[in-house]
C-alpha cells in the first residue's frame, strides 16, 4: 500500500510538469487561428489525432528514455541534476515570462488554413503542443523513478503513463472546443493558473535536481 502511495504522487506531479510548459490552452488559442474555415467535425477529429500522437511522442520517450541515456554514455544522477536544473529554469521563465498579444496576420492565417491534415503531427503535434520542453520533462521524470524496487519501478511508470494520458485528454479537450474557449475562457484567469503552475514547475525541478545531487554524492 505504501507503494501505491509513493507511485500515485507521480501523476500529479507529471501532470503540473507538464501543463505550463505544453500550455494546452495558450496552444489552443493559437490553433483557433490556424484552423478557421475548417469545419467543426473535421477539427473534432484532428483534435484527437493531435492528443494520440502527443501521448505517443511523451509515452516514447519517457519509457525508452534510460535506453537512449545509455547510448550517449550519461547517467542517471547526471540527468536527475541536470534536468532538475533546466525544469526549474523553466518554471522560473514562465513565471516572469511576458504575454504576447501580438495579432497575426492575414497572410499567416490563410497559409494554415488548408490542407491541415498532413499537419496533424509536424506542426501541430510537434512542436506547437510538445515541444523540446515537454520532452526534457518526461525524459527528468524517467531518470527520477525508484529503480531499486521493480514494484515500485513499474508502480510509478504506470502512474506517470496516467499522468501524461490526463495531460493528452485536457489537450483534446481544449483542442475541440477552441470555439468556446475564444468565447468564455478569461484571459487573465488562464494567466494566473499557469503562474501558479510555473511555480510548482520551478518546486519540483528544484527537488530533482537536489535529488540528483545527493546521488552524485553517495557514488
């Protein structure tokens, strides 16, 4: 039961890693503009397929992670305080970072408009809603698990899994309702929750990578 309990932290944690720096509402309100004159169904559908590869992409990476640390010879301490530094100086940009409110030209506009649907991966998916960022999160995460215990190890994989399977739903969710959210979403209330979020994005870098430190110092 302690396991479980250990494990279950994960998802939270993944999840608030991950909603600033995906930023499924700030994305979402950038594809409004890239998706007009596609009708609602047809960007129902691309929605989806959207959230699909963005949980295949996260899942890829975050598994096979520790395979592709080993290939370029870097260990897992290294990646722990290394990537807890970048995920904090992540949060710590987010939270100082300015809004652009920048309109977008015609000309931009009418260039996104057709033919979306080879987009659906490059640029949609990749990397308006997962980006550089998004992968350096999940690839930390994977260094961060317990691996002296093969419950927990599996335990905590799966709670990640869920965690980035929430994170895929909420960018679905924003994705098909760009219409509604353009219509009723504040502005300055989709602010103030990313802030808050950035700030836990900078607590939980900060915790890797100290974590990453006491392991370097016991080797």
């Amino acid at each position: 039961m302690t396991s479980l309990f250990i494990a279950l932290k994960i998802i939270p944690m993944i999840f608030m890693a991950l909603f600033p720096v995906v930023n499924p509402v700030g994305t979402a309100l950038v594809l409004d503009g890239m998706s007009r004159g596609v009708d609602e169904q047809s960007w129902k559908a691309m929605s989806r397929k959207i959230a699909l590869y963005s949980f295949l992409l996260l899942s890829f990476f975050f598994f096979l992670g520790s395979y592709i640390l080993k290939l370029f010879g870097i260990s897992i301490p290294i990646v722990q305080l290394s990537g807890g530094v970048v995920l904090a100086l992540m949060g710590w940009q987010l939270l100082n970072q300015k809004e652009n409110n920048d309109p977008v030209s015609n000309e931009e506009l009418e260039k996104h408009t057709r033919s979306i649907d080879p987009k659906a991966f490059y640029p949609f998916t990749f990397p308006l809603t997962i980006g550089p960022g998004g992968l350096a999160v999940v690839l930390t995460f994977s260094a961060h698990l317990d691996r002296e215990s093969r419950l927990v190890l599996t335990l905590e994989q799966g709670a990640a899994t869920v965690g980035i399977f929430l994170m895929c739903l909420v960018v679905m969710v924003c994705y098909s309702n760009l219409k509604f959210m353009t219509k009723r979403f504040s502005a300055s209330g989709a602010l103030a929750v990313s802030k808050i979020l950035a700030f836990f994005v900078l607590c939980i870098g900060v915790e890797i990578a100290w974590a990453g430190f006491k392991a370097l110092g016991v080797h």
